[in-house]
C-alpha cells in the first residue's frame, strides 16, 4: 500500500477501501478470538478458503432483495465476535446471517447452500425458546447490546488496514492533526468526561492535561493492555478484533500531550493479541500513520509493544512503568505520580485499551455526543466479560448506568441450568459481590463504589445457588496472595494471614472469632497497603462477609456447607434402599472405608472417609451422595 502523505490520500484510501467491501459478492468472515480459534476457527478458516478457491467462478445468488456487488468472494479472519458460548461462529455478508457452533463438517454445506445460493442452513442459526434468530443483529444478545468500541470487532479483517481505514479508522487522529490544537483535544476529552475504564474510572482528560501542563518536554503515552484479572478479556478482544482503534487513540493522545514515543504493554499470554498488533504497527509505519513527519506534518510518533511476564501487580502503574524500564514490577510510593514521573521518570499519560479505543470516536462526533449515552456521572459505554453460571457466555458492551438484571437475564439469559441466581463477583479480585436485592444497581462508578464493589476492568462472574461464598473469596484472596509483590508488609502479610483463616474454615477448623479476624485484616489492609491492588485486595471477602455471613456462620458453627463445595465438610452416605450390594464403591475406595456383604447394603466409615467421592463416581444406582 502506497504511503500516505496527506489528509486527501488519507480520505481517498478510505473510499477506495469501503468501495471494495460494498462491491464484494460476499464476504465470509470468520471468528479467530482467542476461543473460537481453540474450538477449530482456524481449520474452519483454510477449509472454506480452499473451497472457494476451487471455485473461483462461481456466482453467487442471494436474491433480488440482497444488494451486493460484482467484487470477488472475501474471506476474513474476523476478531472476536462476543458470542463466546456459540462459538465457533461465522457470519455472512451481504446477508448478515450468523451461524453459530460451525464445525469443519458444515463447512461444504455452508459453501453450497449459503455462499453459492443464499439458502440458510437451519441448523446452524441461533435459537432461543423456539425462536429462530438468522440475522446476528436480531439475536437477544446483540440486540440488546450498544457496541461502540466493540462495533468492528468480528466485522473486520483485523489483520489488514484497508479494512480499518474503510470504517474510518485514523479519520479521527487527521482531525486533530489538521482541524485541532493539542490544547483543543484536551479539552475535547475533558468535557466528554471520559472515565478510565481500567477500573478507578479517573477522569482521562484530567490525566492528559496534567501531562501537557508539565515543563519537561520528553513525555510518553502508555497502554495498559496487562488485564490480569480471572475471567476478563474485554482488552485482549479489542486488541485482537480492532487494533488500529486503540492505537488511533493514542496517537490522538501523544499529539494532545506532545509525546513523540509510545508503549503498549501486554501480557505474554496473549500471543494472538500481539502478533496482530505487531502487525498492525508494522502496516501503520509502511503507510506512514506511525514514525516520522506523520501525515506530512512535523508530527512524529514511534509505537512499542512490551510484553509483560504475567504479574498481576503490573497493572499498577508505576509497577507496569518499572517493568517496561527492565526493572522488577513493583509499585512505588506516591506522590510523585505518573502524569509527573511515569515512564524514564518523565511525564506519562497512562490509559488501558478499552480508554484509548473510546478517544476517536469522541473526537469525530463530539463530547455531546458521548455524554449521550450512559450516565451523566459516567457517559458512554462499558465492555464486559461476562462467565460463569449465566446461558450466554461472551463479551458484551453496553451503556454506563445499564442494571445487573439486563446484564445477566436479557443479554446473558439467566442462570444456565436449573439454579438460581446467587451473586455476581464484579471487579475481579479487587472488586466485590453483589446479590439479588442489587440486580437493579446502576452499572457505573459511582453507584457500584457506594455498595463497596467496583466496575475494574470489567469482569462479571455469575454464580448460581450451588456456590460456595466462603470458596469464592478462598479462591480470589488465594490469587490476590499469589500475585503480591510483597513490598508492603499490609498486602504481603495481611492476604497471607486471610488467606490462612479461609482455607481453616473450608477445611472445617474454622472458629467464629475468625470472622472477626477476617474484618479487622481486612480493614488494616485496605488502610495501609501501598497501591491500589492492596487496597482493594480484602474486597471480596469484605462484601461475602456482609452479604453472606450467614454462610461463613454455617461453616464455623455448623461444619456444613449447603453448596456441597468444599469437600471437608462432607458427609458420603450409601441408601440402603438404593444399594444393591454391587461392591464397587468399597473396590474403588483408595483407603478402604466402605464395608459390607454382597448383595447386602454397604456402610461408609466417616472416620476414615478421605471425602474424595470416588465412590459416588463408581456407583452404577445412584445410591451415595453427599450430605451437606
């Protein structure tokens, strides 16, 4: 692709590149996320391309009503496109059909029926109560949805700019370059009230004028692209599915600050999310968007990616700073800040992905615009990975002040199974637990803060009435302990000595004055730790603590737990009536506490039972269970 010299060429690229979408006979885009690419994508992806590249005649016939052009038959590798529980998952332009589990073996039908003629393969299209949805955008879940920063996102080719260009990729950085002063655009992102969507929710704008205003001149702009937290990949989606929107708002934000170098630091364990954007750096530079004299002005900005050995603490600023520099990641003492000493000790602008994706279409339809949408104390839209004990599993976005109850039942369709809903862990292991009396909480900062929980960066882990609190903050504070970075005594000691208690209750040792242990560790922690992580760290058990004390109650007093979860408190017993006297169970009891006589009833001796259930496996009449 020629290089880009100018704001013409710039706009004539976009034309040509959009013209070549709307005149393709059709276009197969394919889902390569992360997940659909382990469910088989890739194999799907170089089966149909073989197939129409043995085909290179073939007309397509999608009907008088479908327009499409005289162009060739496109197929893209597309990024993620949310639906993570349908995967893997194709859609089909210009129908605009989502087929939904697709496996090799469809691929030929596919071909025949839908890309040659414009039939729809029944089976394949999505169904809910009886319902057939063949259309992606009348899905439940997409319907219900505002994508914004997500709306490209397994709609593109994230692997070529072209395609980046034709959906007015970088039309937003020329208008602060050519129509703008820095001053301007941060004034722009200011008046937007953009939030930090890295979890604090830290006014941007704010952060970026305070950067502008400082008199060294050697400034950077970073991304957090570390997303750390258990069941969150709303980050790692953009990176893989629209790259070039986040970069576009970086460079939008080193033009607003006068930086001249950026990095992007990303986990190693997101190796589809650096590989595309290596490549969609390694295409900004040829064309020109990227390095020196950019656009033909005196603009110059340079773009590296870092790649983060996986600590959680990293997604602290100062500890990811310390690590791009090559030093161990560990946070420092506050002030001085990052907007004064960040990177190389000199002013930085520190956002995450989903922050920076938000700036370009800021600034191509204004702040007005934005604080349209949401609410007015958090404008605009928040992605969300959205797991656990939910039906429809996946990445959402949706607009700021949007209930838990939409979440959960109209876009994740209710609890999976026949549980019922419990409580959701927002915030990941810095954030807390909400139940049924908060289903209509207002998803956004402030509301969500006033509750003692937090957005974070966006994880929402449903659980149904089958789960185990206590096990719940067990499980986050064991993450939260193993990923401190043990500078401060509060977050080393502290989580370490919480974490001591919780696994004594589970086990079945636990004694009521734990309880109180447990909330006075977890006041001293938040009090005293060092960073942010620390501070928020007890905040999972603080929230089970109040909302489920009962169940902390039933652990320590009563040595039960209704879930059945934590194996300890378990009792196995056989039913006599169900028991046929097989002998199995005691064959399959690797310390031999089952006894009894063939074709009579067996017992289980509770002294010496293990509780490792490898009874209850082994049982052919469904005669032992276990008694919580």
């Amino acid at each position: 692709m020629e290089r880009i010299e100018n704001k013409q060429m710039l706009d004539r690229l976009r034309d040509e590149n959009k013209e070549r979408i709307d005149n393709s006979k059709c276009r197969v885009l394919i889902c390569a996320g992360t997940g659909c690419l382990a469910s088989g994508s890739g194999e799907i992806y170089e089966k149909i391309k073989a197939l129409i590249g043995e085909n290179p005649d073939v007309e397509v016939h999608f009907g008088p009503e479908i327009a499409h052009g005289d162009g060739p038959m496109e197929v893209k590798k597309s990024g993620c496109h949310g639906f993570c529980e349908m995967g893997p998952l194709m859609r089909i332009e210009p129908l605009g059909v989502l087929y939904t589990k697709v496996k090799l073996e469809d691929c030929e039908e596919i071909f025949e029926k839908t890309i040659k003629n414009g039939e729809i393969v029944d089976r394949l299209i999505y169904k809910q109560n009886g319902v057939e949805y063949p259309k992606q955008e009348e899905i439940p879940f997409y319907k219900k949805q505002t994508r914004l920063v997500l709306e490209n996102c397994g709609r593109i080719d994230a692997e070529y700019i072209g395609e980046a260009f034709a959906n007015d990729g970088y039309q937003a950085f020329a208008k602060a370059l050519f129509e703008m002063t820095p001053a301007e655009v941060v004034d722009v992102v200011m008046e937007s009230n953009l939030r930090g969507r890295g979890g604090g929710g830290f006014q941007a704008g704010y952060k970026w004028k305070q950067v502008a205003r400082q008199e060294e001149k050697v400034r950077y702009v970073v991304c957090n692209g570390d997303e750390g937290d258990p069941g969150a990949f709303m980050d790692r989606s953009i990176m893989e599915g629209d790259p070039h929107k986040m970069i576009e708002g970086m460079m939008i934000a080193a033009y607003a600050v006068g930086a001249q170098e950026g990095y992007i630091y990303v986990r190693a364990e997101y190796p589809l999310a650096i590989s595309r954007l290596k490549k969609a750096i390694k295409d900004a530079e040829e064309v020109g968007l990227l390095g020196d004299n950019i656009l033909g002005t005196d603009f110059s900005f340079h773009l590296h990616i870092n790649r983060g050995a996986g600590a959680f603490v990293c997604g602290e600023g100062s500890a990811l700073t310390a690590s791009i520099e090559g030093n161990r990641g560990m946070p420092r003492v506050k002030p001085p800040r990052t907007v004064e000493k960040g990177l190389f000790e000199k002013p930085t602008v520190l956002n995450n992905v989903e922050t920076y994706a938000n700036v370009p279409m800021i600034i191509l339809k204004g702040a007005q615009w934005y604080k349209g949408i949401g609410v007015e104390s958090s404008p605009g839209t928040k992605a969300f990975a959205i797991t656990g004990s939910v039906k429809n599993t996946g990445l959402i976005e949706v607009p700021m002040g949007t209930t838990l109850r939409e979440v959960i039942f109209d876009i994740g369709g209710g609890i999976k199974g026949d549980g019922e809903f419990k409580a959701v862990q927002i915030g990941g292991p810095s954030g807390g637990c909400l139940m049924t009396p908060q289903l209509d909480v207002s998803l956004d900062f402030d509301s969500l803060k006033k509750l003692g929980a937090m957005i974070g960066s966006g994880g929402l882990v449903v659980m149904d009435d089958k789960t185990c609190m206590v096990e719940v903050a067990r499980f986050f504070m064991n993450f939260t302990q193993n990923e401190s970075c043990g500078k401060c005594v509060p977050c080393r000691e502290g989580t370490k000595r919480m974490l001591e208690i919780l696994e004594r209750i589970v086990a079945g040792n636990g004694k009521v004055e734990d309880l109180d242990m447990l909330e006075e560790l977890a006041t001293t922690i938040t009090d005293t730790a060092l960073c942010g992580l620390g501070k928020s760290a007890a905040l999972p058990v603080m929230s089970t603590l109040k909302m489920f004390r009962e169940e902390y109650l039933e652990h320590v007093v009563d040595k039960k737990c209704k879930s059945g979860t934590c194996t300890a408190l378990r009792k196995f017993v056989i039913d006599p009536e169900k028991c046929k006297g097989c002998s199995k169970c005691a064959r399959n009891c690797p310390v031999s506490a089952i006894s009894g006589q063939i074709r009579e009833p067996f017992t289980i001796d509770a002294d010496i039972c293990i509780k490792c259930g490898a009874c209850e496996s082994a049982c052919p009449f469904g005669a032992i269970h276990a008694e919580s």
